[in-house]
C-alpha cells in the first residue's frame, strides 16, 4: 500500500500543480460587443441590389490572446420569408480586410477590440419596394476562437429596425495602408537577392517544377535557392486542420506552462508535438524547460524536444488558406535539399526567416554558405502571404560583406526566436 501511495502521491500533486497553473495563467473571453454597433447604412448599387453595412467591435476582456478562427453571419430567418431577397453576407476583419470575404484568423490581443464590417447584400427586382416590407429583421453571428483552451463556439443574435439605417450615396471602401518596413524594401532592391514569385503552393505540389519555373531566366547552376520552411512543410502535406485535432489531457495542461506568443500555448498545436516526438519526450522536455528557467537559461525546452517541435506553427501562423491549420515543420530536410539541388543545379536552403532579421537555417546543402544565406535573409525578402515570394533567388556571387545597406555585417547565426517556459 505505501508503494502504491508513493507512485501515485507525485501523480496526484502534479496534476494539481497543473489545475492551478492553468488557474493562474487564465484564458481568452472573446465576446462581440452588440452594445457598440455603428454607422448603420444602406446603400441601393443600382435598382436590383441593396447592401446593409453596420460596424461592431469584438472585444477580448480575458488575460489572453484570442485567436478568433472564424465568423460567419446570417440574415434570418432563413428561408422563405428572405430567399427572394438573395441575401449575401460578408463579415470583414477592419484591420485585415479581404475583397474575397475570407475571414482570416486573426489574434486579438487581452484587453483590446478589433473593430469588424458586417454587409448585407441583397439582390430582387425593384430592390427598393422589396425592402418596403421589411420593418425588422435579425441577424445571427457566429464565431469562434480559443487560446489555452479548446475551441469556444458562440452565436449572438441582433435584431435591426430598417429605418434605422442612413441610406447613403457612395460605399465607402474598407482599406488599411500598411507600409512595407524599409528593410524588406532594400532587400528587394538588392539585384544579387531575388524574391521570387510563385502561385500558391499547396500539398502535393512538386518543388522541382516549381523552382524551375520561378527560376527560369534569371538563375544559374552554382545559385542558391531558399525556401520558406513553412512552404515546405505544405507542399509534404504536414498540416492539420484544427479542429480536426482533439487535444488530450497533457496538450490541454501542459500549454498553460508557454508564454502567450509560444506556438506551443496552444492546445492543438502542442497536441501534435506530442504525436510528432511521443508524450516521454515533451515530458522531459518540460522538466528541463522548468529547470533551465529556474536557472536563468532560457531555450532549455526545444533544446531537449528537438528543432521538430520547435518550427510548428500553430493558427495564424502561415498564409491563408492554412491560416487555421497547425502547420508541422519539414520532413526530411536534408535529403530533401539533396534530391532538389540534383535535379535543379541550384544549391538548396529551407529556412526559417522572419522581419525581426532573425534567421535560422533548418537544412542546406551546401554548408559553407550558411552565414552568406543568413545575411541575405535578415531582412526577410521572402513573402509568404500577399506578395506570394516564399522563394528567393541568392546569387552565387554574394558574400555577407555585400550586405543590402553597404556595409560589412556580422555573420554569426541568428537563432530563431523560441518562446520558453
């Protein structure tokens, strides 16, 4: 009997140790915020088409990040009473919007709001006595997000007078400018470092016919070629969709122990660190985590788990349409590298890169261009979202002394950034 209270005591106090780290770091509370709705419009684009157009703010009162995955709204009631009105509805993120009414998670951060666009699009004849009829009606809005724990489902119904909307003569467009940072310009401008545009790739697709066709006229054999590791990782088909992971008791406890910006924070992204590398591995990762921070030694965790752990990206961590995936890091690097170089002439790079001018190269052919790669790198000429760059060209002429400013930069390694316990 006190040989089974000796096993199980340690069990029975770790996992409460767990409840109240849990307890302590908090959640997400991601909630829309139907007190706050604005400029309530319509406006009539022609005699057949109408659009009703509101703004409302999310709000995140919780002590964590909110990674808001998905929204959707409604005009309802569905069916007859509205089919022949054709609704379309299109939610639209204010500070990342999209003229294809994708919904592109987004991470809204503890304590803040994140003002959205709801538009009602609606399509009859003679659209302007159709609507005559129509005195009130209800919107629903689904939406969902999660942070340390598993994914949070909610609707909020809204309940709209029609009068109550200013008709306007022009639909203002929803813009946000963002100004590409001067670094990633002078990367672009430096002729022995080419970004290079792709379509968009995805699992399945062959590297070699598409680095051929983004190097045709414009490389030679001796160049060298990296590629985003993300990129890599979708093309092998390592990606899951999230909600499509069930995370079990360990991913759900032990997420609580990474800081907020760590991949790992979340449930289902440490969920398939644990399927990549077995729960013994990330356990002993974790104790070396906890003891290298009571030490004041950082990195202790991914040093113990492996770079495989280290380069999975949870949620928002990649461009749409994987932006809601959990996406793994490559498989088979340096074989990879291998097989691509032979049938390319190109020296091959994946590489994790991003516009802190942090560079890590995960696997290269030939080595001794590693600090040549990482100082073409560092200021993050690859683009994997809108500019569709996630390759680069880097010529074989380079040299870390021919730097994008001119002048002579160090090259030592520029460790990727990894969040600890």
């Amino acid at each position: 009997m006190s040989k089974l209270f000796a096993i199980l005591a340690p069990i029975a106090l770790g996992a409460v140790a767990l409840e109240a780290a849990g307890m302590r770091v908090g959640d997400c509370r991601v909630s829309l915020r139907s007190d706050r709705i604005t400029e309530k419009t319509i406006f009539f684009a022609d005699e057949n088409r109408a659009c009703l157009r509101f703004n409302i703010p999310f709000k995140n009162t919780g002590r964590q990040q909110g990674l808001l995955i998905d929204t959707a709204c409604l005009l309802q009631p569905v069916g007859d009473a509205h089919s022949d009105l054709k609704p379309v509805c299109r939610w639209i993120n204010r500070e990342s919007p999209r003229a294809d009414g994708y919904w592109e998670a987004y991470i809204v951060k503890p304590g803040c709001d994140l003002q959205t666009t709801v538009e009602i699009w609606l399509t009859a004849p003679d659209i302007r006595s159709k609507l005559a009829g129509l005195a009130t009606f209800r919107v629903d809005c689904h939406y969902k997000f999660y942070c340390r724990t598993p994914m949070n489902y909610r609707k909020d119904e809204l309940t709209f007078r029609l009068d109550s909307f200013e008709e306007i003569q022009r639909l203002p467009e929803i813009t946000v400018d963002k100004e590409e940072p001067k670094r990633k310009k002078a990367a672009k401008a430096n002729a022995q470092v080419l970004p290079l545009k792709t379509r968009l790739l995805r699992p399945g697709d062959d590297l070699i016919e598409v680095i051929k066709t983004a190097t045709e006229g414009k490389g030679k054999p001796g160049d060298l070629v990296a590629i985003a590791e993300t990129v890599v990782a979708i093309v092998q088909g390592r990606l899951v969709y999230c909600e499509d992971i069930n995370p079990g008791y360990f991913a759900t406890r032990l997420n609580k122990l990474f800081e907020m910006n760590s991949s790992l924070s979340s449930p289902y992204a440490l969920e398939m660190a644990i399927r990549e590398v077995g729960l013994p591995k990330i356990l002993v990762s974790v104790v070396a985590g906890v003891a290298g921070k009571l030490r004041g030694k950082a990195g202790e965790f991914y040093r113990v788990a492996g770079r495989s752990v280290a380069t999975i990206d949870d949620c928002t961590g990649t461009l749409p349409p994987f932006d809601k995936h959990v996406v793994m890091g490559p498989a088979r690097g340096d074989q990879l590298c291998a097989s691509l170089k032979a049938a390319t002439g190109f020296e091959i790079a994946i590489v994790d890169a991003n516009d802190l001018g942090k560079v890590d190269v995960l696997h290269l052919s030939d080595p001794s261009r590693k600090n040549a790669v990482i100082e073409a790198l560092k200021p993050n000429p690859q683009g994997n979202a809108d500019e569709m760059t996630p390759i680069v060209l880097i010529k074989k002429e380079y040299s870390p002394t021919s730097s994008v400013n001119g002048s002579t930069a160090p090259t030592t390694q520029a460790a990727t950034s990894l969040e600890t316990h």
